[in-house]
C-alpha cells in the first residue's frame, strides 16, 4: 500500500504545509495545479522535489475557486469540466516535462472530488477528459464498497483506478467518509494508526456503527499540514515498513 499527499498547495506570499518534510516519506505526490492553490513557481519547485525523491507525480487539479481552496461544489457543465481538467493536468505535465518527468495519475481536490464520488455526471465528465488526454493517466478516487462500479466504467475507456483510502477519518456503513460535522469524523493518532493497521495487515476498516468493511486498497491519503501531521506519516511508514 502507497502513501500518497497533496503538496504544492503554496502560493504568493502564502505558505501551505511542510512539503520538504513530507516528500521523503511518500511514494506519490498530488501536486495542486493553479485552480484552488498553487502557482508556477511553487508546482516548479515540488516537481523537482519529487524528482530528487523518486516520487510519482499526479495532477490534483479542482473547480476554479483560489478563494474557497477549492472546497465549494461549482455548478459547471461537463464540458466546463473536462476543459478545466485539461487546463491544469497539461500545466503541470508541460512544467514536468521539462524536469524530465512525467506525471502518472490525476487526483481531483476537494469538492470536485467528493462530487465525482456522489455525481454521475461529474464523474463521467472527469472520465472523459482522460480518456481525451493523449497520454495514458490513471485516476485515483476513493475506496468504497461499490468501487467495482467505477472501476468498469473507467476501464471501458481504457483509463486505471488507483483506489485510496484515508488514514485519519473514519468511515461510515457505505465505505465512504464520516462528515466532518459528525462527532468523531477525524480520528486521533492512536485510531489512525490502528485503521492503518487494519488495512494493511486485513484489506478492512470498522465503520462508526461498528461493522467491519472490506475495502481494496491501492494508496493511503496523508495529510503533512503540520509538525505532528509529518510525524504522524512517519509512524504510519515506519508502520507499513
């Protein structure tokens, strides 16, 4: 199981999160692509930051909304999706290219994320523009219960799914994520840290009802916002090592 962390999300005078000390200890880097952080010097400098740490790059591309930081659904079309996907997926894959990298995987950020998971329309909005891109990326999206669904739907157009899970938030009966505003949404370290266990060692996870969920899972989502954010991602590699 992979460790993946949305990084790039600098931009100006604004700096967002430690990602000299998260890069080392991940295997795939989302890299925010201008829409809700991020700009051309900052998607520079952690390209080659992923370059020095043999770390997959991926687009993590979202609704134009810099303000929001990209946490507000947009009612956009799904030709207005498809043609912001290709804006900011061929952004960094041009900056990559220069670095002599090339990215391997897009991963939508924050609300265009959670409507792919719960919107049709979206999600197939979202297909399609990989399946128009003239190189092969894979998607990666979330681990539910029904994953089966939009692993068929993705690979009949040819496009993989990387399937992930999340080390800090608990789950709900469907295999999808506790909201926020749900009392114990977000786990401590110590029930982080036994999730992850879980995962790993049983391919599982106990929902907040107590049921054990079987879950496929290709990549776990860690979040290096802060000091004890990258020494939580420590312990879970040293964990999963």
């Amino acid at each position: 199981m992979k460790l993946n962390c949305d990084l790039g999300e600098s931009f100006g005078a604004w700096t967002m999160g430690l990602d000299n000390e998260v890069m080392p200890q991940i295997d795939q880097a989302n890299i925010a692509c201008g829409f809700h952080a991020g700009d051309p010097i900052e998607m520079q400098k952690t390209l080659a930051l992923a370059k020095a740490f043999k770390v997959s790059v991926g687009a993590h591309p979202s609704y134009p909304d810099l303000v929001g930081f990209g946490r507000r659904s947009l009612a956009c079309s799904s030709k207005e999706i498809i043609a912001l996907i290709h804006y900011q997926v061929a952004a960094l894959d041009g900056m990559a290219s220069v670095q002599g990298l090339s990215i391997d995987y897009v991963k939508p950020h924050g609300a265009l994320y959670n409507d792919m998971m719960r919107d049709h329309e979206v999600f197939k909005a979202i297909l399609a523009a990989l399946a128009q891109y003239p190189k092969k990326l894979a998607l990666m999206l979330q681990a539910t219960a029904d994953i089966d669904d939009y692993i068929s739907q993705a690979n009949k157009l040819g496009i993989d799914i990387y399937s992930e899970a999340f080390a800090d938030r608990r789950y709900d009966d469907e295999g999808r994520l506790l909201a926020r505003s749900q009392l114990g949404a977000v786990l401590n370290k110590e029930d982080m840290l036994k999730q992850v266990k879980q995962l790993s060692e049983q391919g599982t996870v106990t929902t907040v009802s107590g049921k054990v969920l079987k879950l496929s899972v290709d990549s776990l989502c860690v979040h290096g916002d802060n000091i004890a954010g990258v020494q939580s991602i420590c312990d879970i590699r040293e964990l999963l090592n």
